[in-house]
C-alpha cells in the first residue's frame, strides 16, 4: 500500500494532505532492525506492508490499525457527544487522527461504544468498527459492566438483596436486575449490570429509596481499567485486552 494511502487510512487528512506531510519530509517509519531504526521517507508513492507498520507523524509515533480500538477515561463534566449541550465532548481528548479515520468514503472518526453521562466517570471504549459497536451494545451479548456507587444514605442489606432480585423502572413493567452487587462501604456499592437502560443505576437506587452521588465505571467484560490511566487520558486496546472485553463473566 502506498504511504499516503497509509496516512489517509489512519485519519491524517486527504490523500492530497498526507502526500504534503511525507513530501515535507514529516513522516518517518520504523525499519524492522534491531533496535529499530527511523527512516525519513519523502516519497508518497512508497509502497509499504500496512500490517504491523509502524511510522512517526510530526513527531508522534503511531501504530498502523485497520481498525481502532481505544480506552478512555473519561472524566466528569464531559459528554459523550459529538455536539455537546452544556459541557466538553470527549472527542476533544482524542487526537485528531482518531476523530478523522474514514469509513465509507466519509469522516466519521471513532464513536463510543454507548454512552456514560456528563458526570459519571470512568471507562469509555471508542472504535470505527460498526460490528464491534453493535455487539458490545446489544443486550443479547451480556456483557457485564461493572460500576462504583457513591450513595446518599447508608446501604443495608434490603437494598442490596431488591437490586439482586429485580426492581421496576417506571417506563418497564420488566423487573431489571444487578447481576451482581456487593455494599463495599456504608456509601458504596460495586454493582455489575449486563444490560444498558437509560440512566438505569440512577433509577435502580432509586426504586430502592436510594440516590447516586456519584459514579465510575471500573470494568468492561473481563477488562478493567488501568490504574494508572488518568481522567482525560486515552490508550490502545490490544488484542488480549479485546478477549477480555469480550468476556461475558467479570473476573
């Protein structure tokens, strides 16, 4: 594949845009050496293997994906929108080339795989693949979602066994369940949920005379997030990092 078809694949502008980059000599690619070496390339048309390629663009160094696949965490104050209402999107937080790679023809950029909302913290994963999106959204794959709960009034054990058992929303006459839930505190609980309701742990708390003050999602499937992946930060998911995703048991 040439290197400017590379560049355009991976969000870095029009082919016409990424051909100026590698003209201007902006554009270096690792050689397969040991240790691997950077070598500026000047010619768009270069033919290069896209699969395990890596390149360095103004100074930053990327991987070559065909498709992305990125953790976010989130912060709070955020939304997860392309046209936010009130607060900062979280696509800001991401580089442009990730907001740019195209799809189709057109620039789409990756999208949430769901939503958290504006104050709820925590882990976001983001990809351009379609069919990754609708298999982590559908409610038929059970992927557990595992959530900390800061909680206005003390938690006992009624509220904890009503959330195990099901409780009513007021728009589902269809009790929703925690698949698991555990009082770590007196103010905080560790809910897991394999389905995806608007604003569900909020009205779950509340059907058992309870309030979120706060709350961070800590666990996707089998994945959770790094400890050492701060608010407003972003990384790549791995392919072992995607099996645990993928995992319908929370370890």
């Amino acid at each position: 594949m040439q290197l400017q078809d590379i560049l355009y694949s991976q969000g870095f502008g029009t082919r016409r845009v990424c051909a100026g980059l590698i003209q201007q000599g902006l554009v270096q690619v690792y050689q397969e050496n040991e240790p691997p070496a950077l070598v500026t390339i000047t010619q768009a048309a270069m033919e290069f293997e896209a699969e395990n390629l890596r390149f360095r663009v103004r100074g930053v160094d990327w991987p070559y994906a065909e498709k992305a696949y990125i953790l976010l965490h989130k912060p709070a104050a955020t939304e997860c929108s392309q046209k936010p209402s009130t607060y900062p999107s979280i696509y800001t937080l991401l580089p442009a080339p990730l907001r740019q790679r195209p799809q189709k023809g057109a620039v789409q950029g990756v999208q949430a795989v769901g939503r958290l909302d504006q104050d709820t913290t925590g882990m976001l994963l983001l990809t351009d693949d379609g069919q990754f999106i609708h298999r982590m959204s559908s409610p038929r794959h059970h992927v557990p979602k595992v959530y900390e709960v800061t909680v206005k009034h003390p938690l006992d054990e009624r509220q904890v066994s009503q959330l195990l058992a099901g409780v009513v929303l007021d728009d589902d006459p269809k009790p929703v369940r925690a698949a698991a839930c555990e009082a770590v505190s007196s103010h905080l609980l560790r809910l897991t949920l394999t389905e995806g309701k608007y604003h569900q742990v909020k009205r779950m708390l509340a059907a058992v005379s309870n309030r979120v003050e706060g709350l961070h999602r800590s666990q996707i499937g089998g994945l959770r997030l790094p400890e050492d992946l701060l608010p407003g930060q972003w990384r790549w998911l791995n392919a072992s990092d995607l099996a645990l995703v993928n995992q319908t048991t929370p370890r």
